[in-house]
C-alpha cells in the first residue's frame, strides 16, 4: 500500500464537507498503518472511497488493496459508512 507522510497531526473525525481528497486519502493512511491508532481497515476504506470519489487516483487503488484483507460485510460497512459521512458533510 502506498505510504506518505501524513501532515495531519491527529486523526480527526472533523473532517466535513470542504475537506480536500488529499486529506482524506491521509486519514485512510492513518488507518490502514496505524498512525498513533488502532488499524481499521473499515474506517480506512471508508476515508479511501471518499478521497475516490473527489478524484484522488492513489485513494482508488489504496482502496482496492485493503479490500483485499476485508470480508464483503467489512466492505460493506466502509461503504455505509462513507455514505453516512457523505450526507452528514452536505
């Protein structure tokens, strides 16, 4: 999986609507490896699939990896998730 340095210095659940795709590309760094958190791949793969949806080309392939180590109902739940924040952000 891809890896860069992230410029966030906590994870933060505060990210809305305004959020660029770049900063959710990093919090699903943060939780695909662990970055001073538990790893989660669901809430990783949720922050991927936003970042894809705002065109961020890493996010999709990041995404497709780490559902490679996730059941279909963990994918699922990623996915609810990711539509929850959407409509949460708007």
């Amino acid at each position: 999986m891809a890896f860069a340095e992230s410029k966030l210095e906590s994870p933060c659940e505060e990210l809305g609507a305004e959020s660029n795709a770049e900063d959710l590309y990093r919090m699903g760094l943060v939780y695909s490896t662990g970055m001073g958190v538990a790893v989660d791949y669901v809430t990783a793969h949720k922050w991927f699939n936003l970042a894809a949806l705002r065109g961020y080309s890493e996010a999709k392939e990041s995404r497709k990896e780490l559902a490679g180590y996730m059941s279909s109902d963990e994918i699922a739940l990623a996915q609810k998730a990711a539509r929850e924040w959407l409509s949460l952000a708007n």
